[in-house]
C-alpha cells in the first residue's frame, strides 16, 4: 500500500499546554496520554488506546464498564458526563474515596 502512513496506535500532535509523560492531552476530538514532556506548541506523541491510571474525582464509585469523561476544569477523570470529554471506560471498580481509577482509553465515537 503506497497510502499508509502508520498503525495510529501512537500519533504526534501539538501540545495544548506543557505536558508531562503521562499526562492526558486533548487536542480537538482526539486524546491520548503523553509519552514524554512537551512544552507548550512542541509536538508530542500521544498513546491512543490502552488501559491507564489515571487521577479520579476521589467522591466518585466507579463501576467496572462506566463510562469515564476527562474534567479538564479539575484535571481528572469523571463519571459526570455534563461539560467534560468522553475519554473511555473503567477498567476496574473504582471506590469512593480513591484517588486513582484505572480507564481503558477509547477513541470510537
């Protein structure tokens, strides 16, 4: 195939802001997790898919399948779909109190 560029599974984009290796980056419709430090307007390769810790809203109970959204407001992950992006589902059973719930990232909308 003359046309193809790449798997997808990792994509280089421009970071938003400064990022860190790890870090959740939106970029329009699409996000992934950093795969290493960015400044501000540095391209940055993000990983599209896969299963990642990411920190919660510690109120939350999170039940395995949820659907999990990003607050970019509070820098979290988040059940509460209102204002926030559509990032995936849990991976595990998250309990409330708890700092860190692991999401599966899903990029099919």
């Amino acid at each position: 195939m003359q046309n193809f560029i790449q798997p997808g599974a990792v994509l280089t984009v421009t970071a938003p802001a400064d990022v860190l290796s790890g870090d959740l980056v939106i970029v329009g419709n699409m996000f992934g997790i950093a795969a290493s430090n960015a400044a501000s307007g540095d391209d940055v390769e993000i990983k599209i898919g896969g299963v990642y810790d990411l920190t919660k809203s510690s109120a939350q109970a999170w039940t395995q399948g949820a659907k999990i959204y990003w607050d970019a407001t509070n820098k979290g992950a988040t059940t509460t779909a209102s204002g926030n992006t559509y990032i995936g589902v849990a991976a595990l059973v998250a309990a409330n109190p708890s700092d860190i719930g692991r999401v599966r990232l899903n990029m099919s909308f």
